[in-house]
C-alpha cells in the first residue's frame, strides 16, 4: 500500500538561530526546543559543536545537549536530537556531556523511547571548494578525512546515527549554479561509505529551481544512491523551496529540513535566507494527503512566537494567513 508517511527534520534551533547577531537566551532556545516536540516534532536539530569563534551563537550547545538529557522534553512521539561537529574537537565537546549521562539517550541498537531520547550527530560537507573554505576552513579532501573520524568515533564510542549534509548542491554564493550533480554524487557515495546514515542534500542559496532539483536526484539515482539514504534541506531565498520539495517528493524523497518560522540563514552564505517554513510544508504536505504527525496550528504558534522573540518578521506565508496575522 502507499506510504504516505514523511519525516520533517525541524532544523529551526540549530540553523535558525545559528546566524542571528543577538545574544538569544539558553531558556528561549529550551522553550523553542520543547514546543516544538510537543507540535510532534519527532526529529530536532538542537545546536552545533563548532567554533564559537565562526558561530558564536551556538556557544551554549553543551548546556542544550544536557537540558535535554537531564529533562526529555514532553512529546507525543519519541524524539531525536541532532547536533553538528564539524571534526573531533566538536564531537568529543558533546562526549563529554554524554558521559556525564551514559544511559540517558538511545543509540542505533535501542530505538528512541519517550524516556530516552535518540541523538544525531551532523558532519557538512561542501559540493564546491570555495563554499568548504569559507565554511569549514579547509579543502573538500581534507573535511571528507575529518568526517571520517567523526563518524567512526561517534558510531564506535556511542553507536549514534549520523546524519551528512552535502551543502551548495544546487547553487554556490561563490562559484554560482555552476554546481556538478556528478561531483554531488562522487562525495556522497563518499559519506555513505564512510558510514553516514543519511545525506541531507543542501540548497544552502536558495538557488535551486524545479528542473535543477530534477536532475540532481536523478543523478543520484543513476549513481546508485536509494531515496531512503537522501534528504532535502531547501532554503527558500527565492521562494522556491516548496516547489522544489514537490520535485523531491514526487522522486520518491520522504525526509525534509523545515524550519519553524522559515528562520535562518547560513553565516558564511551571504543573502541565503531561511530553511521553508515547517508551517509552510505541514500545510503543503496536508494538502497532498500525505501525514507529518505535526500539529499545524501548534507550529504557526510557535513561529509567531519565537520570531517576535529574536524581532524578526514571521517568514512563514501559512503561519500567517493560519493566524490571520
Ligand atoms: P579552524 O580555525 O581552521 O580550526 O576552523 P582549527 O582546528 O585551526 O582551530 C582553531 C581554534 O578553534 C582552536 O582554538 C580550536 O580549539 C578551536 P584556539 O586554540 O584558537 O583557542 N576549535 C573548536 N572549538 C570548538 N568546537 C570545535 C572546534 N574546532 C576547533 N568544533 C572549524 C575550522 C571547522 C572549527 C571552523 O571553520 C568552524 O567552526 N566552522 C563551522 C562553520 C559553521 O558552523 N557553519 C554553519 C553550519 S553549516 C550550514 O549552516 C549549512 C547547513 O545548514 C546545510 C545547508 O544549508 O547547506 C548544514
Ligand atoms: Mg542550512
């Protein structure tokens, strides 16, 4: 029978917030969290382990990571707690929470319970060379071998699932659409084999278009990489991002980043704007018939709420026709 379930992966905590100038609260960033699973938000992507000298506001992701340990939040499905760590400097900043909490978190062999959350750990890579060292500060070789040990030690130390974003796949600030789909799927055969469970394929500028995101699946496809192992983080700088899903879906695609509120931006892409809007997909996925578990009007709530609380506009078109707002 037709499965019409889709996983959204809420990227708002993390990516949202990652590139804002103020100062944003440990306790806003917690409430942010804890609504948001309580929409039925079952996967979250809750801070980074990288330089607080290249992203200063995501500093406070150790405290996140033990919140959360210490208080499961509240939520009517298990969750998943995600978190990059671009090398093992990052990775083992998170160790050190997890050893302080060895039996609080699920791993790969014991699913997610409501007690015991399931946690991620995120490596991004670049599809260009330009985007790696603006972002990462290194070559694309030279952060595919760091990846390497971060996924091998987050997977030996505390089998935990790791998630491998593929940034600039459809358009680079630097290099323009000039992006080989080819190239895409040379790097993520790469991750897969290095052990990534998941590739989350960046449209990181927003650039991408509906024929673009077409035959980059379809590139992938022919490279041997199944649908299940792909998901689509669409930024929305031109508006695009819901008709790029459609394309994705449509390939067969059922995982998609969205962030509450449509906020982001990525610091080192200048213009990008935010993720689609979680309020934005539910709504379009709805429409298709197909099931996210994610309660709309709780989340058109919560977008109103937390951008009123970082004074940025709600980006989210169904959040505000939803609250009349
Ligand atoms: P680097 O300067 O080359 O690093 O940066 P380094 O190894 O030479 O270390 C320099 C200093 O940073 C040292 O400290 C290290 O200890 C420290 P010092 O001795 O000077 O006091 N350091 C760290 N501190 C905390 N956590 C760490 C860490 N690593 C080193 N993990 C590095 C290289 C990768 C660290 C840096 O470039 C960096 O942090 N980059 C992250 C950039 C970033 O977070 N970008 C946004 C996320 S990606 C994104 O948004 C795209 C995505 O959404 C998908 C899409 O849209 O396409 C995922
Ligand atoms: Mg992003």
């Amino acid at each position: 029978s037709f499965d019409n379930r889709v996983k959204l992966v809420e990227v708002g905590p993390r990516d949202g917030l990652q590139n804002e100038k103020m100062a944003i609260p440990l306790a806003t960033k917690l409430e942010l969290i804890e609504r948001l699973a309580k929409s039925g938000l079952s996967t979250i992507e809750a801070g980074s382990f990288v330089s607080p000298k290249w992203v200063p506001q995501m500093d406070n992701s150790s405290d996140i990571l033990q919140h959360l340990l210490e208080h499961p939040p509240a939520s009517p499905n298990p969750l998943t707690f995600s978190f990059l760590a671009p090398n093992l400097k990052g990775l083992n900043n998170a160790f050190t929470i997890l050893a302080q909490h060895p039996t609080a978190f699920a791993t790969e062999t014991a699913p997610p319970t409501k007690e015991k959350p399931g946690l991620e750990i995120a490596v991004f890579a670049s599809a260009t060379e330009s985007f790696s060292q603006k972002n990462l500060n290194c070559d694309i070789a030279t952060s595919l071998a760091r990846f390497k040990e971060v996924i091998q030690s987050a997977k030996d130390t505390h089998s935990l699932r790791v998630r491998a974003y593929l940034s600039v796949v459809l358009g680079c600030p630097f290099e323009g659409y000039d992006v080989n789909p080819h190239r895409v799927a040379e790097i993520a055969t790469g991750l897969l084999e290095m052990g990534a469970d998941e590739i989350a394929l960046g449209d990181t500028t927003g650039m991408g278009t509906a024929p673009r995101t077409k035959e980059l699946l379809n590139c992938l496809r022919a490279a041997g990489i199944r649908n299940e192992d792909i998901a689509m983080h669409f930024h929305d700088t031109y508006g695009q991002a819901l008709v790029n899903t459609a394309v994705a879906l449509e390939h067969g695609i059922r995982t998609f980043d969205c962030s509450v509120g449509g906020l982001g931006g990525c610091p080192y892409s200048p213009g990008a704007t935010g993720n689609v809007a979680t309020e934005d997909v539910v709504y379009f996925m709805e429409t298709l018939g197909m099931e996210t578990g994610v309660d709309l009007d709780a989340v058109a709530d919560i977008g109103q709420w937390i951008t009123g609380e970082i004074g940025k506009e709600n980006a989210s078109t169904v959040g505000r026709a939803v609250l009349g707002a």
